[in-house]
C-alpha cells in the first residue's frame, strides 16, 4: 500500500519520495540524541525573513568532546507555500553558496 500511494507521488528532480522520507527519517531520529547534549538557541532571525513555519537553531556545544558548530531547521510540514526539492551533487563538486545560488534561493540548504 505505501508503495502505490509513494509511486503516485511525485517530486521535482525525479528524486524517489522514499530517499526523502529516508533521509527525513534518520535526521528525525539524530535529533533527539544531539538535544540530550548540546544547548539549541534559537536564531531564526540570525537568517533574514523566513515563514512563520521555520525556525533555525544552533549551538557551539561540545559533542562527544570535540568542538561542533550545529544547525537545524524545523519546518512545519503543512504550510503549502513551501516546497521541498532535492538535488545532488552527482559528478560534480558544488558548496552550499553554490546550491543555494543555483536553486533559486531557497529557505534552507543541507550540506
């Protein structure tokens, strides 16, 4: 059944939904472990003007003893003025400045 209801749905690039949701996932559940040990701030407005339904944190904790400058992104799924969209760097090298360029600005960019 997720099978047909994910073969009928369909994203830019030709990027399986299933990759996302994959990826999705295994961020969703990194999350809760790195707020166990770091301290998030909230710097939202660190980044310009963003949708009410994203926030931005990070911290410059330690994590697992090693100095780490983190970031994460919380966006509510259900606001349809935001579209998701995955692009690789399949046989080339881009930076983040890079992808945010070529892709017309968007809101985030995952490295």
């Amino acid at each position: 059944m997720l099978n047909r209801i994910l073969h009928k749905m369909k994203t830019p690039h030709h990027v399986p939904i299933y990759t996302i949701l994959c990826l999705l996932i295994f961020q969703l559940m990194l999350i809760p472990h790195l707020s166990a040990q770091v301290r998030w701030k909230k710097v939202t407005s660190d980044y310009g003007k963003l949708p009410a339904s994203i926030n931005v944190f990070s911290s410059s904790d330690l994590l697992d003893d090693a100095p780490s400058i983190m970031f994460v992104a919380e966006i509510k799924s259900k606001d349809k003025k935001i579209d998701f969209f995955v692009d690789t760097t399949s046989r080339r090298r881009l930076t983040p400045q890079q992808y945010f360029n070529r892709s017309n600005n968007p809101y985030v960019v995952v490295n």
